[in-house]
C-alpha cells in the first residue's frame, strides 16, 4: 500500500534512487601500535565500519580509500579476509583507491578489491616480510644493570632485546617469516592471477615502485582517483556515502578515547611504538 501511494504520487527518486559507493577510509599502520594511547588499523576495530559499508541501500560499488605502509601480517590478513567475505556474500564489487602509499600490508588491504587504482606517484608493492627491533645488551653493560630471565621453555626468551642475539633464534625467526611470505605472496598471485607482468625474483622481492610503474607490473589496474573513477564506472549521479568509525559517548562528547588508562610506566612502550610507526612511513618517503 505505502509503495502504491508513492508511486501514485511520483516522490522524487522513489523510482529510480540514486547508486550509492560506500566509501571506507583506511588509514595508518596496520596493527594495535603500543597501547590504548596509539591505535593503528585493526580486524576488531573495523569489523563494524566494513559490514556498515556493504549494508548501505542501492549500493553499487565498495570504494577503499587506502594510505598505509603496512605492519601486522595477521591484521593485514583478518582485513583482507573480512572484506572479501562480505563482497562475495552481497555480491558487491570492490575498488581500492591508493593515496600516498599502499605497501606491504597496505597492499595486501589493496589486494581485497577486484580492481586496484592509484595516483602516478603513490607508493606501492614492498610485498615482502620484515622484522626489524632493537639492540641493549651494550647498554645494559655500560649502565651496570644485569638482565634476569626465568623460562619454562627454551625458546619463551627468544630474540631478547636486552640479550645478545642467538643464531637459532635468528634461524627460527627467517622460518617464521617465510612462512608468513609464501601466504603473502600466494595471496597477490591468486588476486591479481594474469595481471601480473614479471618475474617473482623482481615483483615478490620487497621493492616498491610508483603507481606509473606499479602499473606496468600489473600490480594496479589503472591510474586514477575515487571521485572520476566511481563516476565513470556508474555515472555523474553516484552519491559517495563515507564510512566513519563509531565512536563512544565519551570520545563524542569529551574528544577523549574510551577504554582502559594509559599507565605512566608504559612511556617506553609508546615511544617505540612511536619510533617504529615512523620508521614504517620514512622508509617510503613520507
């Protein structure tokens, strides 16, 4: 009856509503960086903004707006799954649209969608595994201070940065990334498949190029932004509907983050968090 009235009536847009692109912002290094103070992309976080986004009515197109350097395999691989299982329950395709870098994890983010676009000098690929830490031993020397640890179990200290580094540990460790390398590898060659133009030696060996070149690897598929892509593909009439994270009644209203005190004796822990943050972004440029 209600849709009756409406049409009898002709409401404007009722017959004919406009498309929709759902547009999903992700932004940051990709993992929780630290503590409550210092939030990065995660699964748990964005679960809800994903299935939002493949929910909205009349909707055409899933947009990703990606601009990361990269950072937990495991994250990069919960996002990527989360994505895709909702493309393929809704049957709605998906684009990701690079900013300034989609790399390593970015990319495997980037790898979600049926069709990847960047800008001419976005940064993109460094498909490859990293572990990268820190060293005291010499420090703890100088200072007089003695390292004490306790295991129940002969691999519990592994890669103890304040012991001298051990080659089993090390061994261990190239194990575990390799692992985590032929998952991330497999995973570009299953989504991109024929587009790919070059050897795994040269295209899976960590090195990252600009979009222009990007594309000549097949690593994209064209160069272009979500705005004149979007309306090209469904028209002038698409309406961009942007995904935000929920926040708490508190972040709302105090502009502060819910959730658990930052403990004072957690600093170094934010401050390496931080450093490392940093270092992600450096070693592209930004």
């Amino acid at each position: 009856m209600i849709k009756t009235y409406l049409e009898k009536w002709r409401v404007p847009g009722f017959r004919n509503p406009k498309p929709v692109v759902a547009v999903l912002r992700l932004q940051g290094v990709i993992g929780t960086m630290g503590g409550p103070a210092r939030r990065g992309l995660n699964a748990a976080s964005l679960v809800r903004s994903i299935e939002r986004a493949f929910s909205l009515s009349n909707l055409k197109a899933v947009a990703l707006q990606i601009n990361s350097p990269g950072g937990s395999p495991a994250q990069s691989s919960l996002i990527f799954k989360r994505i895709r299982a909702m493309a393929l329950e809704k049957d709605v395709p998906v684009f990701a649209f690079a900013e300034d870098v989609a790399a390593s994890g970015g990319y495997m983010l980037a790898c979600a969608a049926d069709e990847i676009y960047a800008d001419e000098s976005s940064v993109i690929g460094s498909i490859g595994v990293i572990s990268a830490g820190f060293g005291f031993v010499d420090l703890m020397e100088k200072a007089g201070v003695e390292r004490r640890v306790h295991t129940a179990g002969k691999s519990k200290s592994m890669l103890d940065p304040f012991q001298k580094e051990k080659p089993q540990d090390v061994k261990r460790l190239k194990s575990l990334q390799g692992d985590i390398y032929e998952m991330f590898t497999d995973l570009v060659k299953s989504r991109r498949g024929e587009k790919l133009q070059g050897s795994d030696d040269k295209l899976f060996s960590g090195e990252f190029w600009t979009g222009k070149r990007a594309l000549k690897y097949g690593l994209i598929d064209g160069i272009g932004e979500l705005t004149s892509v979007m309306q090209e593909r469904y028209g002038d009439k698409i309406v961009f509907r942007p995904i935000a994270e929920r926040k708490s009644w508190l972040t709302e209203r105090l502009g502060v983050q819910a959730g658990p005190r930052v403990d004072v004796n957690s600093w170094a822990g934010e401050l390496f968090a931080a450093i490392e943050e940093r270092a992600l972004w450096t070693r592209y440029g930004l």
